[in-house]
C-alpha cells in the first residue's frame, strides 16, 4: 500500500490567518496528485489535480504547489475563514500502481472567529 | 443536475445477511470506485472501474465484490456483512479515459452497521 503522509494532522487558527500544510508521499514513478477539501457530513470534493514538478494550482484563497523529486506537495490558504474549516486530503497516483486512489489521513482544519 | 446517487443512506442489519449499495452517475463517467471511511484511517479504496466489465482491487478488497454491467452503475455487494465492515462508504466516479487521473466526484455516503 502506498505511504502518503499528511502533516500536520490537525490544525486550529484563527479568522485572517494564513495556513499551509503538507502532503507527502514516493517520489518514484510519480504520476499525479489529487487534493480534496471534506467538510464535515458532506462529501469530499476536488480541489485540484497536480502532474508537473513545479506547478502551482489556484482557487480562490487556497493554492496548491507540487515538487515531485521530493515528493511532497504544499496546501496553502490565505486569510482563513470560518467556512475554510475541513479535513483536507491528498491523494498520489504513481505509475505501475493501476489506477488506485490512496489516500492520506488528511489534515483537519478549524477556523476560529 | 450532474451527480453521484448512493443508496440506502443508512442502513443497520445484521451478521451474515447479504446485502447491495447501489451507486449510479449520470456524468457518463468510466472511472468508477468504492471507499470506506474509518476513524483515524481516512479514505480507502475498495475497488475501482475502469470501464464496464473491467473491475480491479484497491487497498482494502477483502469482504467485498463489485460488478460493472452497465456504465452509470457499480453496486458493492458485501456476500456475509461481519461487524469490522461497519463504516461510512463512499462512491465516486472521475471522467475521461485516464483512469484515476481525473477528479474525483463523490457521492452522498452511505452509513453501513452491522450488529
């Protein structure tokens, strides 16, 4: 099974701060890279698909950016609100691994007025 | 209204009794998949689809069967529902013919408990 580290596991700050968080996982036959944003009793919905080393994704106020000879990727928000609060969760897809989705444990989020 | 349906929502039953949750996508999606969510475990795959007829395992296949007959539907069938497959499960379907590559749309969720 794939080994995806999300850090930290949680995270509590508070209205207009900035936030960012990391996804970790194999640099190796690196294909593709999924995030996700779940609020509590919804489903998870996409934020962004990452493939090139380098890139950086945007929507809105949050950002995403991705080094894949390292094998992390960077979430950030900028200027938190309430409605940010969510699990956020990173999903790597190698090559040679099928079409498996794996994913991290996530990072918790509350935004606190 | 593109979307993901799941059904039943919740459902409690018990040791042993079979048991389908269907799940149906009107996006014409071909990438199809299956997840439960544990506490303290996240999300993790089932099964997946890449096209009807073609079904694979994901992380955590055991316990569980899929069919892919028609491309809007992948039921999970859990033959003998023991108590450690009490989870919320998740459907999910991604467009293209790129497999995972694409995002992911999820359904509703269903709450499965078995006593």
């Amino acid at each position: 099974i794939l080994n995806v580290e999300q850090s930290p596991q949680s995270l509590h700050v508070q209205e207009g701060d900035s936030t960012n968080f990391t996804c970790s996982f194999p640099s190796s036959n690196f294909y593709a890279l999924h995030w996700y944003r779940w609020e509590t009793a919804k489903s998870p919905e996409a934020l962004f698909v990452m493939t090139l080393n380098g890139d950086e994704k945007k929507k809105g106020r949050i950002s995403a950016t991705l080094n894949t000879k390292e094998g992390y990727s960077y979430l950030y928000i900028k200027g938190s609100q309430p409605e940010d609060s969510a699990t956020y969760l990173c999903a790597p897809i190698l090559t040679g691994g099928g079409n498996k989705l794996t994913f991290g444990t996530g990072t918790q989020l509350k935004v606190e007025l | 209204e593109a979307q993901v349906t799941q059904n039943p929502r919740y459902l409690i039953t018990v040791t042993g009794k079979k048991l389908t949750v269907t799940c149906s996508q009107n996006m014409n999606h071909e990438y199809m998949s299956w997840y439960r969510q544990d506490p303290g475990l996240g999300l993790r795959q089932i099964y997946y689809s890449m096209n009807v007829e073609v079904t694979d395992k994901g992380d955590v296949p055991e316990g569980y069967k899929v069919s892919r007959k028609e491309k809007r539907n992948f039921p999970l069938i859990l033959e003998s529902p023991s108590p450690n497959q009490t989870s919320l499960y998740f459907c999910a379907s991604g467009g293209g013919t790129s497999g995972a590559y694409n995002e992911q749309f999820f359904g509703p969720g269903t709450r499965l408990t078995v006593l």
